[in-house]
C-alpha cells in the first residue's frame, strides 16, 4: 500500500523507463509468465502446467516460482525488475490483493498480492485476468480509440467486458460482464452456476471438446482439432455449429442492449480465426433483423490478451502512462 499511495504523487508520466516488468496469467490449465519491458517487449516467456489438482497450496507456489524465475531472469541492472501484476479467474478484491474466489484454481479468500510481494520484495498487483485483457485491448489492442464495445474472452471459461460510453462497466457488485452465464437456450443443459442453458456449456473451449465426444467423437480433441474436422466429422460439425450459433444468440442479446460498435473476440478459441469469425458473424446477421449487427473482429492479442494486460498493468502502477510504441504482434 505504501508504494501505491507514492505512486499517486510521483511525476504522472515516465516517458522512457529503464528496467522490467513480471506479468503472470494465471489459467485454470497453464501459468504463463513473461518479462516486458517499456515497450511492450516480451524479453523472456515461460510457461507451466497449473496444479490445480494439487491444491491451493501448490498453485500459490508455482506462481512465485514462476516470477522468482523471472526475477532471475532479467540481464543484467538495466533490466531489472521494477513491479510485478498477477492477474487470475474468479472473484479477485483487486484493492485488498486477494483472491476471494476461484473455482479454477482452487483459491478461496487468499491474499496472493502479498504473497507474491512477500517472495520477490517488488511491488505488486492482483487483478481479474478478463480485467486485464480489457485493459490490453483498450490500451494497445484492437478496442483503442473505441467507446462502445463488447469484449468477449473465450478459454477454458467464457467472460466478457462491456465498455460503454468510454467507460468500463463494474455493475453494482463488480461482477457485470458474466457473458458465459447468459441463458442461450431455456431449460438446456444444467451449468455449475446452478441455471440452465448458459452460454458456457456450449461455447466455452472445454465445452465443445466435451460435447464433441458426447456427439461420438474422438476423446481427448482440442477445440482447434473440432474446428478442423467440422466438415468431415459429423460430431465435430455438430460441436461446432451450436458453439457459434450460441455465441451469435448471446451476442444478439449484448447488441440490443448495449449497441455497441465491435464485438471482439479474444481468448485461446480466438486463435481458430475464420473458422470462429465466420459463422459467429454469419449467425449474427441472420438473427439481427431490423438493424444492422455490429461487426465482429478477432483480437490481434488472441490467447495472451491477459498476460499483455497484466504487463501494462505492472507499468501502470510504477506511473506510466503512455503505451504508444506498444505493438500487438505476438512476436513482438
Ligand atoms: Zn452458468
């Protein structure tokens, strides 16, 4: 806390910092970590299977494992570590640092910021990893510029971003933006969350790989492999067609109410491309009628939008402001 309340008074802008970030993106399968400096370089990568089976215990520990290498990582004083942003699913108090709930990671009521503090001594940062890609995209992605958009982040889970008038919208209890909990289909299939018919059990990367093998297919298929095989396979074909025709039934839902100007689409699934796009947009069009559906985009970040947003986050908390020279390649 100490350093936040420096971080206020401290000059607004650094124009051209020296040193590192650590930005970690805690995922129910994998823990990606990177090593970004002031332009948006990742100067080094890593990722690690998440423990989530292990328990809490072996999660928390992974994670300062993963930023101790980091840490270690940095070439030399003018790389050095500066700031450190952790950003994970779930129900994250990003004021207190703690991570009060997440299913994925088997988290209840930890305070992670101050164990990840405690491991490394820089200052750090817990934040909402579908906050963090909206902060990604809005910053150096593809929603720059743009007041009125839906961010929809499909992985293991699917979440989503409302930006409206400029402005990102928390909702009362902070938790606006449960896109993959949109009832698609009325008395569809039973989700955790205690509804029916959510958006999730059938759109979600973990959902079309597990109604792919429901529909006969073959066992252990990625979402990507599904895609590939929609033309061939007609469990795939299946699989696929009610995944995107259940994003274009929640999307016609977020345009009535919202109208925003893009719906984009980020997350792991986004790296199928077209084979995503084209039916989602398709299906979208058939289904808005008396007006013209917003278009729908691919986020140039795809799969790493929470790391990216996780690394400006961790600038953004030493004071920096300007993020121009920022590129969105992925090679960069
Ligand atoms: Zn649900």
């Amino acid at each position: 806390m100490r350093f936040v309340e420096e971080a206020v008074t401290a000059p607004a802008v650094l124009t051209s910092p020296d040193g590192a970030v650590i930005a970690v993106d805690v995922g129910g399968t994998t823990i990606k970590g990177a090593l970004v400096d002031a332009d948006g370089h990742f100067m080094r990568e890593l990722a690690r299977a998440t423990p989530a089976a292990r328990g809490p215990e072996a999660v928390i520990s992974e994670v300062q494992a993963v930023v101790a290498e980091l840490d270690a990582a940095a070439p030399g004083p003018q790389a050095s570590v500066r700031s450190v942003a952790v950003v994970i699913p779930g129900i994250v108090d990003a004021a207190a640092g703690r991570a009060e709930y997440s299913a994925n990671l088997g988290l209840r009521d930890v305070p992670l910021r101050d164990l990840i503090e405690s491991t490394v001594g820089l200052p750090t940062l817990l934040e909402h990893d579908v906050r963090a890609a909206g902060v990604a995209e809005r910053t150096v992605g593809i929603t720059s510029g743009v007041d009125d958009y839906l961010l929809a982040v499909i992985g293991t889970g699917i979440s989503g971003v409302v930006h409206a008038g400029g402005q990102p919208v928390r909702g009362a209890s902070g938790i606006a933006g449960e896109l993959g909990h949109i009832p698609v289909w009325p008395g569809g299939e039973p989700c955790p969350c205690g509804q029916r018919g959510c958006l999730e059990r059938y759109a979600s990367a973990s959902s079309i790989a597990r109604r792919y093998v429901e529909f006969g297919g073959e066992r252990g298929a990625s979402p990507h492999e599904v895609a590939a095989r929609r033309t061939s396979d007609p469990a795939a074909g299946r699989a696929w067609h009610e995944a995107t025709e259940s994003l274009a039934i929640a999307f016609v839902t977020c345009t009535m109410l919202l109208d925003p100007e893009m719906i984009v689409l980020a997350g792991g699934l986004s790296a199928a491309g077209d084979e995503l796009l084209a039916p989602v947009e398709a299906e979208l069009s058939a289904r808005v009628t008396w007006r013209e559906p917003p278009p729908v985009r691919l986020s140039p970040l795809g799969g790493r939008a929470g790391l990216v947003g996780a690394a400006v986050l961790a600038w953004q908390l030493l004071g920096v402001k300007a993020f121009g020279r920022w590129t969105t390649s992925p090679e960069s």
